[in-house]
C-alpha cells in the first residue's frame, strides 16, 4: 500500500502503528462511495534491521456525497478499563454539516466507535485528545471540549488565544495550559508589579482544570514575563508538597529558546538550531539521560539533552515524524525519525532509531555482513556498559568534587594577594560575604550590597574627581541604552574604553554581569563627522582646517540659526543591552563600570597604559517607569526642525548600524537627493545639529537619521544610520527611483576617502614618531639602559698632523689613536639592551603600525 500525505503515524506498546484511508478497490470498480481507515502494526526486526507487517485491520465507512478526513491520533485512557488504547478523531463533511466521531483501536485491530458529534463549523485550532476519551479545542478565542461521559459539547468559561498543553496534574485532574489577554482581577493589590507587568506584555499564562472549572495563576508554571512567547509547553512532573503544586516543565518559545522551568523558576535555557518550533515532548533513554524531542513548521528537528546544563545534543532535516517509544525491546525509549523521501513511496522505508548512545539503527545500510551476537553475549555486554557508565559517573563526581577544592584555593590565594596589595597600599581590606564564598556565617553579618564592587574600583588609578558630566540612559524598542558622558581631558588619557552592567541585586541562580555592547560616540562641532566605534578614536588633528566645500542643499531650504551647538569638550561612552531578560526582575538597580587603559607619560617619551576601573555610578529600571514612558526617546517636529534632546540622538545611534555611499552623476546634479530626504522620507533637522537629519515617515524607516555631504554638484556621500538592513534596503530602493540611471553607488567602509587619508596621515605620523623615540633615547636614560663598552680610551687631541708626522715616535701613536677610534666606534654599533625595555619598545611599534595597516585596510 501507498503512502499518502493524510496518512497518521502513531506508536503504541513498541510498535508503529500506520493509517490510512482509502477506496476498496471494487468500491472503485462499482462506483460504490465507501472508505476504509486501515491500520498497519510494524515493528522493528532486530536481525534484519528493518521493520515488517505483523499485522492489520480495517474499518469501513459510508461516504456518499461526503468527505471523509483522519484529523490527529493519539494514546489516550479508556476511562471505562483504564487501558491506554491509541485514539482516532475522524472528521465526515457533508455540505454545510460537519461531524466528529472518535474510534478507539484494540490489541485485535478492532475499531471501536466511541461518541461522535456535529458541529456547524470545522475544528482547526487547538484540538487536543485526553483521557476519557476525550477532546477539546478551541474556537473564536473559546475553549470547548466533549467526552464520552457526557457527550455533550460545553464550553469553558474562559477566554485564550492558544493552548499549548493538556494533561493530568496531581490534585487538579485534567488542566489545559493556555495564553490569554491580559486582565487584572479586581482583588488585585495596587502596590504589586502585575499591573504594569500585564499592561506591558498584554497576555497572560495560565492554566484552567477541566473537572473543577478552578483557574490555575500562571506564576506556579513560570515567570509572568515568559508567558508571551511561549509556543509549546510540557508539563515533566507535578506534585503536591504541604498543599503547595510543585511543578517541572519545559517551554518552547517564538524566540527560538528551549527553558526548562522547576517551581515557577528559569533554571536552564538553550538556543535552538531552528526557527518557529511547535512541539516539544521527552524521552528517557537508557543511560537515564532526559532527552527533549523538538519539532518545528519546518519539518526539522532537534534533540536537547539535559546534564549539568541544556544544550542540543543532535539536529535532523526534513523529518515527517518523530515517535518516542521502545522500538528495539531494550527497556528504555529510544527515537524513531521519520525522514521524507519522494522516491520511496513504501511504509517506513526512509527511518533512524537512536538513543544518542549505543542504539543507532539507520535504513539504507547493508547489515548482512554484521556477525549476529548471542543474546547472553548481547545482555552481558549491555551490563558491562551500564557498570562501565557507573563508574564513569563516580569517577565525574570525584574530578568535580577536586575541581570545586582547587577553585576554592585559588579564590583563598587571591583574596591574600589582595589583602597584601591592600595592606602595603595603605588601604582598608574589605573581606568577601559568606555568601559568596559558599560559606555558612557563624556570626549576623550586616550584608553590604556595594561590597562586592568595592574591591574592583579600590584597585583603580587615581582619576579626577569632576570626570563624568553626565550619567544617563534611554529604552529604544528592545534596547535599553546607558551613556557615561566624560569630560575631554579624562578622556584623551584613555584608551580601549567600555562599559559593563553588574546588576546590584543578589540573584544567586544567574550571573550578575549583564550582556553588552560598547561604543564611543564623539561630538565634533560637525555632527556629521559624528563616529560610532567599538574600538580607539583617531589621535586628534595638529590642526583645525578651513570647511571650503560650498554649502549643500538642505541647508539652503532651511534658515540658519543664530547660535550654533558648541563644543563642551565631552565624549560619550555608551552601552546597549537587550531590554526583555532584566523585565522579568520588575525592578532593576545596576551599577555602571567604566573599563580603560590610562596612559602614563614616561620620560622617554613612551607611554605606560594601566588598566583601570571607575565606578560611574547606578542605574534603576523598573515596569512602571518604562510603562510610564519615563526613558522613552522623544523626536517630535517643532517648526520644520526635530525636538530631540542630545541623548535621544545618542540612543538612537547606538542602536543603529552606520552606512556610508559615496554617491557620483557624470551628467546631472545631485539635487534630486535633497529633495528626496526633505519631501519623500519627510526628515527634519536636529536643533543642535542642522547637517543631520531625522525621518518622521511612518512604517519601519521612522527613525533613521540621514546626513547628506555634498563635495561637489556631483559627487557627495549619503550617510544612513538604522536599526538593521531591511530598513536599509527600502531607504536604497527607495532613494534609486528618484537618482538618475547614470548615478554609481559605492558603499564606503568607513566614512568618506578624504577623512580616512587625513586618518592614514595621522598613524604614519604617530608611527613615526614612535620609531624615532624608540631608536634616539635620550642620554641619561641610555647609560642606565645600554652597555657602550670601554670608554677610556682617549680621542685624537688637536695636535697639527705635520708635528705627529715628523718623528717616528709621532707616526706611531697617531696610528695607535686610529686603531683605539675604529675599535671603539665598532663597540658603539654593536650595543646591547635591556629586554624590558626593547619589550616595551617592540609593543608601542607594534601598535603603532597596526593603526596604519587599519587605515590603509579601510581605504583598499
């Protein structure tokens, strides 16, 4: 028999069972207008490798003037002898009737019918079988659900807009897992975090019980914050401790993550390999291993196993069906994959079983020449492998157990490294908490949160007391943007600047250190020049040169303001980290610390850089604020000019990427350009700044900053801040229908050639000047530091050569001089060096000429 497309797999007791519905053929020879739903048991021969028939059944239904459809299958109680029978939900459409009946399969391949019903609708949303049998699924954003007790559809008194699990819990009954809208009971205390938090997130996840009509609070299952992205949910164990539900699950999510929740708590997370996954159900392998199965829409799957930590254990493409069970009579599951396969139309004939251990059959694989094993031999050497992962185990917790001992000693030989640097320093030595060292306190510490930072900024350089003007930050979609802003002369002592993010707060399940990207955002008093860097700035120009270009068009359509943004002598240093995860803490205080490489001046002219660590100050984030709107970035029209506060702008650049197009017309002006920003994209200028920009157009350009450079009525360089490319595509495709055919288009990798060459100027300079101190020290310095040898011999004296030369005593002790003078100038060029010194010297050339092969890699 054909498989078709409709076709169900199922597995039961080890065995795949296969329907199908079809014609008979002499229904098909009479014009008779019957269906048979045929059933297959296959199970797997372990001595050829294959799975075969061992036996069938067939029901047969009256189809005329109807289609007959199979809709799911699954292992569901028969509430009446408490046998799990496979269960299967047929669907018989008559015009504008539809009607659903149930068949339970017995060990004889008897089909049994159980209840049916009729609906003025089709089932498509939802539909789930559970014991009884019974069924639910969802309609109009209503849950519904019939069993063959009462065989009457009811429909519960709830409102969600999916369902993403079904079962038993203990003490509940059968509970449906489901996300709805957000509402807010009106017992609700106001001084919680649920208003804001529902309002924000806009759904909730909760859980109703079928035979108690009792609603379940989402909380016991996981984080509130999680609820919205959930896309499938298994319930792993649920039990009843002093009348409190403790309950261990794992979710998919619509962000590609696998969370493995315990008592309403993230305690493990993994990223899957594929996009929208839709299914997740587990497996016990016989190494006990706790293996998760996850299936996505696109016909992938994965496998996540659990140990010390989640992590994806395997990965399969175009997979059909994915079947847990004991395939192979071992005692434990095992994973049979269902592969698709256009040329092979035959049951089962493209398939792998695994446990991703030592199960591992495959079909397509010669086995004839593979020497069967007695079954003792067999069964001997399986217990030889589990007393061998026994002791594999015992030897693991041993090596873990000297790990936890040596980290233990390292941790003690450091804080007495710190309290020896402390103690010669002349600085009061702060002792760790308990807490951290793993330690139970004898004694009631007074815990001090802002000891745990103390230690990090005490081993810091001096720096001034005024260096930070301004410490601020801003949530732009899902990113939140924290900006230290530094006075100009604490900043040009510095190099390889960041910032982190420690979270204030004692989290003993997650790490403190926040996930973050850096960057450094120079004002100059052209912001256009305006640079976004992760890495050091340019060393600054000797000199200020003339601005000779001619003025562009879009400062013509616009008047000149009376005062211009000056320059404060600052730079801004900012941070930008994903918003979602610190939600689901409600309130937030993290400290901001600024990392660098403080330069020393030296006297050789070298410089000496120490890495320091300052402490900026704190911030707090929490839902009511955000809510609020209080760190929203606000760019509003005000007079044909944008609003934007200076720190808008920032937030918005460190969160866009930067994109630089050298654009050129041979035979027409660049004038369409202008009008292209200032009327299709419907930007504004900033008030401080006139030369950038901003997009007010709605859908996703909104907010893209813009900066147009004209060189030359020919030639200029459109320079495009945003979010991500596909906002950049739609500003090029979009900038292409106005630019004439004979217009060329270069993307730049870094700003304009005539910057970069002023950039490649400046690090060969600095390259130079490096070489020159290096090689010309300076005398007294040299003495200490070089060996000149013997200088006692003596110079040729001033005597005229004529009286040297008259005796053959004079002959003599000139050509001595001579020889004493060639001997002691070999000397002088055959030096040494101390090797600390030409460390430090080969260091600071080194550098120097990586700056100049970056800027002349970024003109190639």
């Amino acid at each position: 028999m054909l498989l078709s497309e409709q076709d169900q797999f199922l597995s039961y007791n080890g065995e795949v069972l296969v329907f199908q519905l079809s014609k008979p053929k002499r229904a098909e020879e009479v014009g008779d207008k019957t269906m048979n739903l045929c059933v297959r048991r296959m199970a797997f021969n372990r001595d050829t490798k294959l799975f075969v028939q061992k036996s069938s059944g067939v029901f047969s239904m009256g189809a005329s003037h109807s289609k007959i459809e199979m809709i799911c299958c699954s292992c569901t109680t028969d509430s009446r002898t408490g046998i799990i029978l496979p269960c299967i939900l047929m669907k018989q459409k008559k015009r504008n009737n539809v009607k659903y009946f149930l068949l339970l399969l017995h060990s004889s391949n008897q089909f049994e019918p159980s209840f049916y019903f009729k609906l003025d609708y089709e089932l498509k949303e939802d539909i789930r079988l559970f014991a009884g049998p019974s069924l639910l699924w969802r309609h109009a954003n209503k849950l519904f659900y019939i069993s063959s007790n009462t065989r009457v559809v009811q429909s519960a008194p709830v409102q969600l807009s999916s369902v993403v699990w079904t079962g038993e819990i203990v003490g509940e009954g059968t509970v449906v897992l489901g996300i709805r809208t957000a509402c807010l009971p009106e017992t609700e205390d106001p001084d919680g975090f649920s208003v804001s938090d529902r309002a924000i997130w806009g759904s909730e996840f909760f859980g109703y019980a079928i035979q108690t009509q009792k609603m379940l609070t989402g909380t016991c299952f996981m984080p509130h914050a999680y609820g919205r992205v959930v896309s499938s949910v298994y319930v792993c164990k649920s039990e009843r401790l002093k009348k409190q539900l403790r309950i261990s699950l794992v979710a998919v999510t619509h962000k590609n993550q696998l969370i493995w929740f315990q008592n309403g708590v993230p305690k493990g997370v993994c990223e899957l390999p594929y996009e929208k996954p839709c299914s997740v159900k587990p497996a016990l392998t016989s190494s006990n291993d706790l293996l998760f199965v996850v299936s996505f829409a696109s016909g992938n799957s994965c496998v996540v196993q659990r140990r010390d930590s989640l992590q994806v254990a395997s990965k399969w493409q175009k997979v059909k069906c994915v079947l847990v069970d004991d395939f192979i009579g071992s005692g434990s599951e095992q994973l049979l994959l269902i592969f698709k396969d256009d040329s092979n139309t035959d049951v089962l004939s493209t398939f792998k079983i695994t446990d991703l251990g030592e199960v591992n059959y495959a079909s397509g694989i010669n086995y004839k020449h593979d020497v069967p094993a007695a079954d003792g031999l067999q069964e001997n050497g399986l217990l030889t492998v589990r007393a061998l992962e026994t002791r594999l185990q015992a030897g693991w917790t041993s090596v873990r157990e000297l790990q936890q001992h040596l980290g233990l000693q390292k941790r003690v030989i450091l804080e007495s490294c710190r309290a020896l640097i402390d103690l010669v320093e002349g600085r009061t030595h702060i002792l760790p908490n308990s807490k951290e060292e793993g330690l139970v306190s004898l004694w009631d510490d007074v815990e001090n949160p802002a000891d745990s930072l103390s230690k990090e900024t005490s081993l810091a350089s001096e720096v001034p007391e005024h260096f930070i003007k301004e410490l601020w930050q801003r949530v732009v979609g899902d990113s939140l943007v924290v900006g230290v802003k530094l006075t100009e002369s604490f900043y040009l002592s510095l190099s390889d600047v960041s910032l982190s993010l420690v979270m204030d707060q004692d989290f003993s399940s997650i790490s403190p250190l926040i996930k973050c990207q850096s960057k450094i955002i120079k004002l100059n008093k052209a912001f256009s020049a305006l640079a976004v860097s992760s890495s050091q700035i340019e060393p600054p120009p000797k000199k200020m040169k003339l601005d000779l270009h001619s003025k562009n068009d879009l400062k013509k359509e616009f008047p000149k303001r009376s005062s211009r943004i000056q320059l404060d002598g600052a730079k801004t240093v900012t941070a930008v980290t994903s918003l979602s995860p610190l939600l689901a803490f409600h309130r937030v205080r993290c400290v901001v610390l600024l990392h660098a490489r403080k330069q020393n001046q030296q006297n050789d002219s070298l410089q000496q850089s120490k890495k320091i660590t300052v402490l900026c100050g704190k911030i707090f984030l929490s839902l009511e604020d955000i809510s609020n709107g209080r760190y929203s970035v606000k760019m509003l029209r005000d007079n044909s000019y944008c609003t934007g506060s200076m720190e808008d702008t920032l937030a918005v650049l460190a969160v866009s990427g930067r994109f630089s197009f050298q654009i050129v017309s041979c035979d027409c002006t660049l004038t369409p350009v202008s009008s292209w920003l200032l009327g299709e994209m419907e930007c504004t200028p900033f008030k401080e700044c006139q030369d950038n920009i901003f997009c007010h157009k709605a859908g996703n350009v909104h907010g893209t900053i813009f900066n147009w450079a004209l060189k030359n009525p020919f030639e200029g360089v459109l320079t495009i801040f945003c979010r991500n490319l596909t906002v950049l595509f739609q500003c090029l495709h979009s900038l292409g229908r106005v630019l004439p055919p004979s217009c060329s288009v270069n993307l730049l990798r870094s700003g304009s050639k005539g910057v970069l060459i002023e950039q490649l100027a400046l690090a060969l300079e600095k390259e130079m000047l490096t070489l020159k101190n290096s090689l010309f020290l300076k005398e007294t310095k040299a003495g200490n530091s070089l060996t000149w040898g013997n200088e006692s011999a003596k110079k040729i004296n001033n005597a005229p050569l004529v009286s040297l030369l008259d005796t053959e005593e004079g002959v003599q002790q000139f050509r001595k001089e001579l020889q004493n003078e060639r001997e002691e100038s070999a000397r002088s060029m055959n030096r040494t060096m101390n090797g600390a010194l030409y460390q430090k010297m080969a260091l600071k050339i080194a550098e120097a000429q990586l700056s100049s092969d970056m800027m002349v890699w970024r003109l190639a």
